[in-house]
C-alpha cells in the first residue's frame, strides 16, 4: 500500500517538475494577425478611389475588389479587372490585376502632396499612374489625380 502512495506521489511530482521547467520562447512572429489582415482587408475594399487624367482623357474608379478603366485609347476603351493585389508602401499603395490581355498595376502615391487635374484644375491629394502590360509586349501608361473616399 506504502510503495502504491509512493509511485502515486512520485509520479505526480515528476509530471508537476515538467509542466514547471523552463519557459520555451519561440521566434517572435512579424506577420500580422489574421485579425489584423482582415481589418486591412476592409479599410482597402471600402476605399474608392476615383482618378482621371488627360492627353489621353483616362479615368479610373477602384472599389472594393473591382477595377474600371476607361479612356479614348483603342483596346482600352472600357474594361474592368479583378484586383489580384494590394500592396502599400510607405505614401504608396501598388493595385494590379491581370486580363487575357495583360496585366494592370495602378500606381496611388503622395497623400502630402496636391495634384491638380489637368481637366476641371481640381486639386486632388493624391498622384495616380495607369501601366497597362499588353502581352503583345506593349506597354501604355497614364497619369493623372485621384482622391480617396470612404464607401
């Protein structure tokens, strides 16, 4: 009965030393929490973003997930992407998408500086440049003004 006690009290000591030794510290992990990219995920689909330029006369519209583009530019007239990417880097946020066609980045930068429109001479906060990667290797490019607005 003695030696049962015993083999119980050792037992339950040696398993109470483990669960006490010495903290385990792993890497501390950088990446945000899936909490965190969710709410980032929000504030980028409620941002709309809605931009326009000249020489060609271009314009833009972001919102949520969808891009649309219109200019006077032939193949380009009036077409619509699925964001596939958001990235921001310091004053700068990079969308792209790709079509059948090619690929898209949109270029947001400068929420300091103003950008007056060539157009109407609206001063609008940010800076926006259109590439357009045709897989015919050609490349097209506009510039203009955007604002951001809240949905």
């Amino acid at each position: 009965m003695n030696t049962i006690k015993f083999t119980f009290i050792f037992t339950g000591l040696f398993f109470l030393c483990l669960g006490c030794g010495p903290e385990k510290h792993s890497e501390k992990d950088n990446s945000t929490s899936p909490h965190q990219e969710l709410q980032k995920k929000v504030e980028m689909q409620s941002a709309k973003l809605e931009a326009q330029g000249s020489e060609p006369f271009w314009s833009l519209r972001i919102s949520g997930d969808s891009i649309h583009f219109s200019s006077i530019t032939p193949g380009l007239k009036d077409i619509s992407f699925t964001v596939k990417e958001i990235k921001d880097e310091g004053d700068t946020r990079l969308y792209s998408a790709d079509t059948n066609h090619g690929g898209l980045e949109v270029i947001i930068r400068s929420k300091h500086r103003s950008c007056t429109s060539a157009g109407k001479g609206d001063v609008l906060n940010r800076t926006v440049l259109v590439q357009f990667h045709k897989n015919d290797g050609l490349k097209h490019e506009f510039s203009g003004c955007g604002n951001f607005t809240q949905n």
